[in-house]
C-alpha cells in the first residue's frame, strides 16, 4: 500500500492540476495522478510524484478495446495501482 497524499484524476493532466501540485509539492505533499490519455511526462513529473496511466490516444471505443485486446496487463496493472493508492484527498475535474 502506497501512501500518497493528493489524487487528481481526469482524462489527462491539466494546466490548473498542475498548478495547484506544484504549490502543494512545495508544502511538502505528496502527489499522485490517475490518469487515462496520453500526456507529457517530462513536463508533468517534475510535479507529481507518482502518475497512473493508460495511455490511450483516445477514448473511442474501438481503440479502448484494441488496446485492452492487445495489453490486457497493462488494463490490471492500473486498475491494481488504483485500488492500492490509499489517498488522503481525492480531486476530480
């Protein structure tokens, strides 16, 4: 059980998530993401500590379940990663 103490969820990573990290980070906090689309790791891990991600160029339906199809490991790894984040703070856009 990892113990991270903020959570931002979403699609991908937004400007105003962070934002906000960055401020925390800066308090100290530990900071998490979950995310399901692709995103920019090396501007966004300067700012979270540990970010969970599918991956996937979109979310339409033919591609969701190619890739599951496809890298049926990398749908139970997340989902795993998912239920053993034991966050303090959950924020959602």
């Amino acid at each position: 059980m990892r113990k991270i103490n903020v959570v931002f969820t979403h699609l991908k990573p937004s400007g105003w998530q962070y934002k906000l990290g960055k401020a925390l980070k800066e308090k100290g906090v530990r900071i998490g993401g979950i995310y399901v689309r692709k995103y920019n790791k090396r501007f966004y891990h300067q700012v979270f500590d540990e970010i969970t991600s599918l991956e996937l160029p979109n979310l339409k339906i033919g591609t969701v379940f190619w890739n599951l199809l496809k890298h049926p490991s990398r749908f139970i790894k997340f989902f795993y990663k998912i239920a053993t984040i034991k966050p303090s703070v959950v924020i959602s856009e």
